[in-house]
C-alpha cells in the first residue's frame, strides 16, 4: 500500500465533501434553472471550472506534453460530461432534487454492464440479479414522476448513461493526467464548444440559446455553482489518493439522502412513499454490488498461488 492510501480518513473526509457538494450545486442549478437558459447557465458552469483551475493547470506544468491519446479521451470526456450536466440541469427545472438524484443513481448498474460489454470483465449472476433489482428500484423513483411530469422524468436516465461513458473516458486517462489538469483542459474545451454554438444561436433568435443578463443576486449563484461544480470534483478525485474505492464507493451513495434533506430544506420536495421505496431498494442492490465487488477482490487477493510442478524423477 502507498503512503498516499496510509491516510483513510482523509479519503472518507474527502468524499463525504463532495457527497454535500454535488447536491447543493444541483440544487443551485435547480434554483438558476428558472431564470437563465439551461445552455447558458451550463457555459456557465464550465467558464467558471476553466478560469478557476486552468492557471492553476498551467503554474503546475500538468499540460505539457499531453499525448494525442489523452486529448482525445479529455474531448470525450468533456463532451460526455456537458452532455450529463446538460441533461441533470433540464430534468431539475421539472423534477424534485431527490427524485432526479435516485433516478440517475442507476449509474452504477450501468457501469457493471458496461464492464461487462465494452471491457470485457467477468460479471457474475448475483451482480446481475442486483443490477436487476436496481432497476427495478430506480423505476419505482420514475414511475411517479412520469405520472406527473412525462418524458422528463427520463432525463436522469441519461444522466447515468452519459456519466458512465464519462467514467469510462476518465479511467482510460487518469493515470496520464492530474485531476487539476483534467478538469481545467476540460473546461477549455467546453468553452471552446459552447461559446460559439450559443454566441450563433442568440445571433439567430433561437430561444434555448439566447443569452440574458444575470441580476446580481443570479451572479452569486453563477459563482457558487462554478466553485462547487470544481472543486467538487476534485475532492472526489482527491479522495482517491487517500482511500481505497472499495472503501469509498458506498459513501457516494450518500448523495441521496443529502439531496432529500437539501430538497426539503430549499424546496419543500419530499419524495413520495413509492418514490421513497424505490430509493431504499436502489440504494440496497448499489451497497450489494459494491459488497460483493469487495468480496470478489479480497477472494482473489487470498487464494493460495498454484504449485510448482514437481521436478522429473531422477534416473
């Protein structure tokens, strides 16, 4: 184990801050979500991450001699990235923050099937069955806001999808990057993409892409969802390097209850007894599949090594 890994609670520290902050930023979102354009408010949110962790990336030297690979998988994952955002900030304007959370907390399952599909890792049937059950739970969470709402209950759904595809892009290149240098190059390269898609959409009259002129309380919350929308990230990029992930990962689910209490705090959103039963029961299959991830690891890291074959009989 690396000194870095000698450190647990700093990790657990580390990941519990992120767990508070990426529900307060979606309901920061959630709040701005009614007065500026989801588009703007998401060009927003990256200007911010790329002013406040770009130069920091450049003092630091984390951008020099970035490979072709890495550029590419960093594109990827920014577009993965602002397309999940995108997605969450939309189905805040429609759902309560709770329900939004637990619906997109099928991420997980997802990334199991994916493992299994795109990488190829061995996946076995209670994991499967568990991805079974969660589904079933996270239908439970939509089924009640799809009654209320429509089709915009299904917007965390794609909220998992694209985040998974981001983890995926982000594991393909974490060990080629540092955090601040990831999240900086990516918020060039979201500005860089929706600076001139919005600059032409307000040229051309189109509503979803009109610019309007934040009041200053509005600028506030613009300042608070770019801080924590950054740093958020990098605490749970951080946390890694203190704490095992099979010792992190069940803390993320911590995000849900945060969010129901936040909801309530802000809101008055408090999911109902379905939607509330289907976030125990995603919660209980995500905990299940990270138990038995650990499991399997810890089965592996003990079974004996195999026997030299013994030597010929001497003649």
């Amino acid at each position: 184990m690396t000194k870095d890994l000698d450190r647990p609670l700093l990790g657990i520290s580390l990941m519990l801050g992120f767990c508070v902050l990426a529900p307060l930023g979606d309901s920061i979102a959630k709040l701005l979500g009614g007065v500026l354009p989801v588009m703007q408010l998401l060009l927003f949110r990256f200007l911010a991450q790329m002013i406040f962790l770009g130069p920091v990336a450049l003092w630091r030297g984390e951008l020099r001699g970035l490979s072709p690979r890495v550029l590419r998988f960093t594109l990827y994952r920014t577009l993965f990235h602002m397309g999940g955002i995108f997605c969450m900030f939309t189905a805040l304007l429609y759902l309560p923050l709770a329900d939004a959370v637990a619906i997109a907390f099928v991420m997980p399952f997802l990334m199991l099937l994916l493992g299994w599909f795109v990488l190829d890792e061995e996946v076995g049937p209670r994991r499967l069955a568990a991805c079974a059950v969660g589904f079933v739970g996270t239908l439970l969470v939509v089924q009640p806001s799809f009654a209320e709402v429509g089709w915009p209950a299904l917007l965390p759904l794609g909220v998992a999808v694209l985040f998974s595809l981001f983890m995926l892009s982000t594991r393909q290149m974490a060990k080629d990057i540092a955090p601040i240098g990831m999240q900086g190059l990516s918020g060039v390269m979201a500005v860089a993409i929706l600076a001139p898609v919005i600059g032409l959409g307000h040229w051309a009259g189109l509503a979803p892409l009109t610019m309007v002129a934040p009041d200053p309380g509005s600028w506030l919350l613009i300042l608070a969802i770019g801080l924590i929308g950054s740093f958020g990230h990098l605490l749970m990029a951080a946390s890694l390097r203190y704490a095992p992930s099979a010792t992190l990962a069940p803390m993320q689910y911590l995000e849900i209850p945060v969010a129901t209490l936040i909801g309530w705090l802000i809101f008055r959103d408090f999911p109902d007894g379905l939607a509330l039963a289907g976030i125990v029961v995603t919660i209980a299959a995500g905990l299940y599949i990270i138990l038995r991830e650990r499991a399997i690891a810890r089965a592996s890291r003990q079974a004996p090594l195999p026997h030299p074959p013994a030597p010929p009989p001497a003649v």
